[in-house]
C-alpha cells in the first residue's frame, strides 16, 4: 500500500518515528510503501503524538472511486466528506470582513 502522510507542527519525535517506515521527501512530507496495518499504525501512533499540530493521510485504496483515501487530524484540519463514493474536503473561509 502506497502512503503520503503530511504533518505540520507535529513534535520531533513524531517525525522521528514516522522517518523509520517511510522516507521525508521534504519537511514534513513522508512517502512509502507500507502494508495496511502499519499504515494503520502509524496514523494511530501520529493521533496520539500529535499535540496542537495537524496529519493527514492518503493511501492507495483500490475499492475507492478515487483509488486513495484521505484521513486528517488536528487543530484546523480540514473534513473529508464522502459524497456517493467520492471524497470532497471541506475548508472554513473567512467571510470578506474578516469574520470567521
């Protein structure tokens, strides 16, 4: 299974941790190819160590329209919504005058 997880803020030795199973391509950016549960572990093991920083995750999923699935976590993270088998991301924008 192909993997892409992206953190910001996260603590160190979360990044660490994660550099063990998939390689930094650049900060913050991790890249790999993993099997299911270790994917799985890794997103558990990042939730847990988050702190006030954000994940995401996409890994190859063949039973998915898209062929991937997204996961995100944290402060600011944007919601993923399935919609008739398609993943959609929803953001929060900040109205014109600058309300949120």
């Amino acid at each position: 299974m192909f993997v892409v997880m992206v953190s910001s803020l996260v603590p160190d030795h979360l990044r660490g941790y994660l550099s063990r199973f998939v390689v930094e391509v650049e900060a913050g950016t991790f890249v790999g190819k993993v099997s299911p549960s270790v994917a799985d572990h890794l997103w558990e093991r990042g939730v847990a160590a988050i702190g006030s920083g954000r994940l995401t995750q996409i890994r190859s999923a063949p039973q998915c329209e898209q062929g991937f699935e997204i996961r995100t976590y944290g402060q600011g993270a944007p919601t993923v919504y399935d919609f008739d088998g398609i993943q959609l991301i929803a953001r929060r924008q900040a109205a014109q005058n600058g309300e949120v």
